[in-house]
C-alpha cells in the first residue's frame, strides 16, 4: 500500500471513530436515531403503502347501522349527584395564567414535555427526559395516554392530584382557567411533510397543549405547544375542531388541599361515572343527526367501551371506520380493541392491531392487543413474541400487562 493511500485509509477512520464518538453524545443520538427511524419507515411506505384504515369485517347477523343504545339509567341512578352546571357564576372576560418556562420537546415527546410545563407552574424543577424516562423509556413510543400521565404524578409527584376527564368544553376550560388552573387538552396537529410515514401520509397527529390563557374579545386561547412554540394563539372555534377527535379529554392538576374547590368548578364533572354517563348522552344525540362524522362514531364507542357496552361499543367503530378515520387514529386509541376482542370479534381485533403495527411499529399497546388475538386464535408462539414486544417497548406499560401476559403460555 502507497504511503498516500495509507494516509487516506487512516484519514477514514479517524474520521469514522470521530463520528462513532460524536453519536453518543445523548442529545446528538437521540436526534440521528428519530431521523433514521423516520427515514425507514418512509421506505416502507414506499415499497409497501399502509393504505387507508380498514373498514370492518362482515359479521353475521350485523345491523345495517349501529343500534343507538338509550341512557343507561341502572347505571345513572347508581352514581352520585353532584353540583349542577347551571349554578357556576359568570366568567370574567378574560383570563391568564403567567406562561411557564417554555420547553421545546424532544421527538415522540409532546405529553412529557406539556406536562413537565405544566408541573413548573407549581414548583417542580425537572424537565421533560425525567417523565419520559419513565412513561416511554423507548424514544421511538409515539403515544403516552392520559392515564401515563396521571401515573407520573401519582409516584413522582404524589405532592399533586391529577385528573381527567372527557367531553370538555370551552366554557370548562374558561373556568378552570379564570380559577387559576391551567390544563392540558389533547387535540389535533398537523406535522411536518419531514416527518411523514410516505407518500400518502394525511400528517395528522395528536397533540398535547397546556392551555392558559383566554380572551373572549378575540374569541381565543393561549396555549403552550411543545412543537410549535411558545404563547401560541388558538380560537376557540379551531381548538373545538382539533380536541374533538379524542373525546374533548382534559387533564388538571391541582394541590390536594383545594379539592374540594376542582370538585365545584367541575361540577357534575368530578364524578368519572356522571361524566362519561353525560357524555355518552351527548355523543348519542350527536350520532342521531344525518351530519354526523367518523369522530362521532369513535366517540360514541369509546363512551360506550366505559359502560363496558362492547357489541355496541364495536358496531359504533364499525360506522367510523366506515366513514373514514386518520391513519395514525390506532396509535393513541385504543377503545376498538377492547371492543372486538370483548365482542369475540377476533378477526377484526388482529386486522386492526396489525394495521396500526403498519403505521406506528413501536406501539405497546396495539401489541399487547395483537398478542391477545394471536392467543385467542390458538397461536401461542406468536402471541408470545407480541407481548415480548410490548414489554421492550415500554417495561413499564400499565403495571406490566406484557408480562402478565406472557404468564399465560410460559
């Protein structure tokens, strides 16, 4: 070898242990490993399409539409009474509460960033990588639900309540708000054309933000959106439009010491049971009229799936698959799941689980469920595997139901 080409040689790996070294770095790896991620899964998409959201099974015998089921009233008269809506006082015009410290997430990290927001209004001093490391050790989880979030602050910051509730409104968020407490909403955003799956990706996505301000004069929110910045202003209309396709959830966080003041702001509210009870009401009425969309449908399900109303519950996602969801909707609910696999619908529960495996490949959730009818079908090995997954993904995924899992065939 010519002593130039030994130079060269040499200069290569130099520069190959220099870029080796480089990629440790924590903020530097985390970065290269989403965009090689996003870059893989693009390839995918290209060979091999995801396609729309499938549309159900045929299921014998099936009614032509979903029966609107009436109010369970076993089950409302069961439930406590609790402050009615109609006594909350008049709302100031407006309202704000100081802006947090602003926190720009980190990738697949909207719910731990918003959160970590929101707990610097009360005094916390961490930063988002400390809920994430525990909620979704795995960067490449895209989703973390509600109750993660609640799972966070009940063992980590247990010198704080949080809860949430659905079927939200502006009225509720006015008046938390002019209460001094902000709140986190789940809702829709649009990413990026980089981060999209392919070609055909829709590039809708859920979104996290931490609501604190409101302006009745301009009709619009404040909220803190860890992707798109800081003091961002929403109207009151788009933010309906955008928190409706998860149920209008809220969640709110409070001092233990005022919860006696949350239970009258919420009102009725407070109450799980009275709430999901008055927001299946709701959605029932909504899936009545001739306008109503894939979301309704979803909705009405998810309210239904509470009831532990499957067969109804199923026939509801039916109709919104039917009507056309998102592609990315089974990477953060998952009420369809419980639903078919409870109504024996298997063939529809792997069909779904795998398609929402084609979307979003690091998802605990679609293969615990995955797993559950491999099972069911009599495939052990495979479901095995499934749950196997699950529990890399994320070991501590819902008090380790992976693992429970996986009891039933070891």
């Amino acid at each position: 070898m010519s002593p130039k080409v030994r130079k060269i040689f040499i200069g290569l790996a130099g520069l190959l242990i220099a870029a080796a070294l480089i990629y440790q770095i924590p903020a530097v790896k985390t970065r290269l490993e989403w965009r090689l991620d996003v870059f893989q899964v693009y390839v995918k998409n290209v060979i091999n399409p995801v396609g729309p959201v499938p549309t159900a099974l045929p299921v014998t015998p099936q009614p032509a539409t979903p029966t609107i089921a009436t109010t369970n009233t076993v089950a409302a008269q069961a439930l406590p009474t609790a402050t009615p809506a109609s006594t909350f006082p008049p709302l100031p015009a407006q309202a704000k509460i100081k802006s947090p410290p602003y926190e720009k997430q980190t990738a697949n990290n909207c719910g731990p960033a918003t959160l970590s927001m929101a707990l610097h209004l009360y005094g916390w001093e961490g930063s988002q990588s400390d809920i994430s490391d525990l909620v979704k050790p795995v960067s490449g989880d895209r989703n973390v639900n509600p109750e993660e979030l609640r799972y966070y602050i009940r063992t980590q910051a247990g010198w704080l309540n949080l809860e949430y509730r659905v079927g939200g409104n502006i009225e509720t968020l006015k008046r938390l708000l002019a209460a001094n407490y902000p709140v986190i909403v789940e809702s829709v955003t649009a990413l990026d054309p980089a981060d999209a799956l392919g070609p055909a990706d829709d590039l809708w996505a859920a979104h996290y933000l931490l609501v604190t301000a409101y302006d009745d004069s301009t009709q619009e929110f404040t909220v803190q959106d860890s992707y798109h910045g800081p003091d961002l202003k929403i109207s009151y209309a788009q933010l309906e439009a955008d928190w409706k396709p998860f149920n209008n959830v809220y969640l709110l966080m409070y001092f233990p010491q005022f919860e006696e003041e949350v239970k009258t702001l919420l009102g009725s509210d407070w109450d799980p049971g009275l709430n999901r009870q008055r927001v299946l009401s709701h959605a029932e009425s909504l899936i009545s009229a001739p306008s109503a969309d894939a979301f309704d449908w979803f909705n009405y399900g998810s309210n239904l799936v509470y009831f532990e109303r499957y067969d109804e519950a199923a026939r509801a996602y039916d109709k919104a698959r039917e009507l056309g969801l998102p592609l990315r909707m089974f990477r953060y609910q998952f009420g369809p799941f419980l639903a078919y696999f409870h109504s024996a619908r298997n063939d529809d529960l792997l069909t779904l689980a795998k398609y929402a495996l084609g979307v979003t490949d690091k998802s605990e959730e679609a293969w615990l469920w995955y797993g559950f009818g491999l099972y069911r079908k009599g495939d052990y090995d495979g479901a095995l595997k499934a749950w196997q997954k699950a529990d890399s993904i994320n070991p501590n995924f819902y008090e380790d139901q992976a693992r429970k899992a996986m009891e039933l065939v070891q």
